[in-house]
C-alpha cells in the first residue's frame, strides 16, 4: 500500500502518445534485419535446450514452448523488461506472449514489484488466511458481474476443474459439454479436443485420460448455435454444465458470433444447466470485467487465472451465492490447495486489479492492439499475402488465410502452416517474439509503445516480403 501511494496509481505505466500512425518514423530506432539481414546467434539457448533435455520432458515445463508446431529449437530467456525479453543469448525481443496473457502491464512492472518486495518483509507465506485475500477477492466479486463469491486456485487448470465439480455437485448431474478446439487447461475430463498445446502438438485428446472421463464430455463445435440448440433439446436436462471460452483463445484467437453467447445462456436457463466462462485468458484482458461485459452474457460461474496473478500463479472460481456456498467446508464439494491465496501472487493480484482500473486503460490497450492489426495486415496486403486478424481489447489473432474473418475451427485449420512457420521465424529474427504455435492468441501490454509498436511493423514489412519472395 505505501508502495502504491508512495508511487501513485498514475505511474503505474506511461502513457506514451500514440501518434497516428506507428510506422517506423524513428531512423534512430535499431531494426534487427530479418533472413537477409545478420541471423540471430542462440547457441546458449541451443546448449541450455540441449541441457534441459537430459532432466525434463521434451526439455520444457509446458508443451507449447517447445516450438514444436513452428520447428527449430525453444528459445530460453534470461529476463525481461516492459515490453521486452531478452534470451539467453542476449538478444532482444518485443514480446506478445506476456507470459501467456498475465504480463498486462509489462515485464517487471515496478508496481508489482514494490508490492512483492513489500510482502517479502512480512515473509512468504503462512497456510493461513490472511486480509489480502478479502481485499483481492472483494475486488474480483466488484468487478466481475456473474461473481458473488469467489475461491482462489494456484492454476487456471484447477480452476475449471474446480468449477466443474462445483456444477456437478450443484445439480447432482455428471454429464458435462465443451466445444471443440477450446482448451481449459488439462484436467481428465478436458483433455477432449482441446485447444492451445493439446492442438499444437496435433493431440486434442490424450492417453492416459479413462473413456469413462471422456464418455461424460459432449464436444460442440463453436461458434455452431444450432447445434448447441439441437443437442439440448436431445440432452439438456442430463447436462451439469457447458464450459466455454467467452472469446476462444486456444484455436488462435476467434470471437462468438452474434447470438451465439446469448443461445448458451438460454439453453442453459431452460434445462439447468449451469453457464461457465473460462476468462482464464480474457478475464481482465479484452475489458475491465471481462467477455462478459464486452457481450453482456452473465454465465452462473467463472473462472479466472492469468493476469489476476501478475506473472505469479493465481487461478479462481467463483459465481453465485447458492452455487458456490456448496464447496467445502460449507458444503459437500471439496476443494483445496495448499497455496491457494498465497500472500506473495495476491499481492501481485491486487496490483493488476488496481491498475487495470485506471481510467482509460483498457481504451489505451485496446487503441494499441487495433493499431498493431492494421498495421499488421497493410504490410500483408502490401506483399501480397493472405493474412487477417481478429482482435478484442489486448489480445489478438493472426491468420493466414483467404477469409475476410476466422470464426470457427475449420477455418483455424484451414490457414496457411507453412507461412505461419516461416512467418514465426522471420519475425524472431527481426526482434519480434510471438507464441509458438499457430492455435495461440497474441497478447499486448500497457506499455507497448510507439516505438515498440515501429519496430514490430518494421520486422513484418521484412517477414512478408520474404514469405512473397
Ligand atoms: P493453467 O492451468 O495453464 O494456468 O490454465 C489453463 C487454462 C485454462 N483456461 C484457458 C482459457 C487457458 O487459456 C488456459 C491456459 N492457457 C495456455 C495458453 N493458451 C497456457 C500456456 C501453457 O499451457 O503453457
């Protein structure tokens, strides 16, 4: 808190006049020139991979930053600053992964910072309540329409999967239904056709998970309202909950069609069913409370992660009174984790949710990421390169396709592999790191600025020229 008063909330980033338009104006600004220009040295990531490898799966903590879908070997990174990383052998990067969507404010946000220093001085952490976790979750139930109480986890993976047992619980039913190419981290029952890494790695579904688990989830395809409507009223009344991404950001980033929210909400009100939004990725992200308030849908849960933990591990759950009053000890369905609520990532957790609630935060997010698409799509056109984009508020999808717009997972599957591959590369090489896989949403922070924004434009005007050549 004396950080935060000490620095003020009005530093929390600056703010840097965006100028019309942010091509690279700047003759100043170090452009790492793409293929034609000096490649990039990575031979101490190249040894660390090596290394890593003898002692962890496949060398990575995660499956998606194994560069798998895009080939060539896993970049390890040694720090970050704003809106940058460096790796390990010292090269730069603009950053649109943010940690996979946590980073809103930048890389070693001095806010969050301060306040994980602050806490460090009280000391890690006790196993015990503490006031910060009222403070964080008061917060969450005031800027989250559907939230009226809310319990921490330490990943979104167990937020949905606590969600889900919750739903289970609350209507005594064991059916559950998803779509097809939306992923809600890797519980059993969820690791059916799934998005994000399980897609990358061309695995929807994976071993190890019992058909019973899997007998007991429907897959939709999304964006499909008829076939939401159809299958409901066949099954309705036997299905405990329907999990969607909001806005899926694990098939690439594509948004619901008009009407197709507001038909999971009707048929879920008409059967009993209870309504999750996974906001894991969007919460907090595309608007200050979220898809939900973007598209004015109120589910009965939701679950959240990401950037309420500010690089540190959070997940949460939460919904109305009567549906999360049954988790234990209150109720019958149990649920736990030894660090849920730790001290250190609340802390973290009510720094972001502080600062996103700057006026105009998400006015400036959103500006910057409409910007970076139209300038993103001009250096396609300009080579002659089927691309487009979809975008809502930080977080935005690239494709290489023919269609004016992506809204479904054919279409996902359909864009161009090989461009995306060449593209990934071609852009790394000119100091521009994007997630590895073509199933991933790009992310941007607060402090993307002008120059980032020049530098990131120039780096594609080079990548599509060389995909045309
Ligand atoms: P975690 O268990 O990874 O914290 O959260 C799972 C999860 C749940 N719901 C949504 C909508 C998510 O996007 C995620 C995790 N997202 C991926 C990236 N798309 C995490 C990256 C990774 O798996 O390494």
């Amino acid at each position: 808190r004396d950080a935060q008063e000490s620095r003020g909330l009005g530093d929390v980033y600056k703010r840097q006049p965006l100028t019309e338009n942010a091509q690279l104006k700047d003759p100043e600004l170090t452009i790492i020139q793409g293929p034609e220009g000096p490649q990039m040295n990575h031979a101490n990531s190249k040894s660390l991979f090596d290394a890593a490898q003898k002692v962890i799966p496949g060398g990575v903590n995660s499956p998606v930053r194994a560069f798998r879908s895009v080939g060539g070997n896993p970049l390890f990174f040694k720090g970050g600053e704003g809106a940058y990383l460096i790796d390990a052998d010292d090269n730069r990067y603009v950053d649109y992964v943010g940690a996979w969507g946590p980073l809103i404010l930048g890389h070693g946000s001095p806010l969050v910072v301060d306040a994980l220093r602050n806490q460090l001085d009280q000391g890690i952490g006790y196993g015990a309540s503490t006031e910060a976790e009222i403070t964080i979750a008061t917060k969450i139930v005031d800027i989250v329409p559907s939230i009226e109480k809310v319990r921490l986890t330490t990943s979104g993976t167990e937020a949905t999967m606590s969600a889900i047992r919750v739903a289970r619980g609350y209507t005594g039913r064991d059916a559950i239904v998803k779509f097809e190419g939306c992923y809600h981290g890797h519980a059993d029952g969820l690791l059916v056709k799934a998005g994000s890494g399980a897609l990358t790695l061309g695995e929807p579904d994976s071993l190890g998970v019992p058909k019973a688990y899997t007998d007991l989830t429907h897959v939709l395809p999304y964006n499909d309202a008829q076939a939401v409507e159809d299958f409901f009223a066949k099954h309705g009344d036997s299905i405990a909950c329907l999990i969607v991404e909001p806005i899926a950001g694990n098939m690439n980033l594509v948004p619901p069609v008009p009407g197709f929210l507001e038909t999971l909400r009707a048929v879920c009100d008409k059967h009993g069913t209870v309504l999750i939004f996974d906001e894991v990725m969007t919460g907090f992200r595309v608007a200050r409370g979220g898809a939900q308030e973007v598209y004015g849908v109120t589910p009965d849960m939701t679950c959240l992660g990401k950037v309420i933990g500010g690089g540190l591990p959070v997940g949460a759950f939460g919904g109305r009174t009567d549906i999360m009053n049954m988790i234990a000890p209150l109720g019958a369905v149990y649920q736990a984790g030894t660090l849920s609520g730790s001290p250190l990532a609340v802390a973290a957790g009510i720094c972001m949710l502080d600062a996103i609630s700057q006026p105009g935060f998400y006015e400036d997010l959103g500006a910057r990421a409409e910007q970076l698409m139209t300038g993103l799509k001009a250096c396609a056109a300009a080579a002659g390169i089927p691309f487009t984009t979809n975008q809502v508020g930080g977080m935005f999808g690239c494709f290489f396709s023919e269609e004016d717009t992506v809204t479904n997972f054919a279409q996902v599957m359909a864009c161009n592999s090989d461009h995306f591959q060449r593209y990934f590369h071609l852009m790394l090489d000119g100091g521009v790191y994007l997630a590895p896989s073509a199933f991933e949403a790009g992310f941007i922070s607060i402090v993307h600025g002008d120059a980032e924004l020049a530098a990131t434009l120039a780096a594609a005007e080079n990548a599509f020229a060389a995909l045309a050549s």
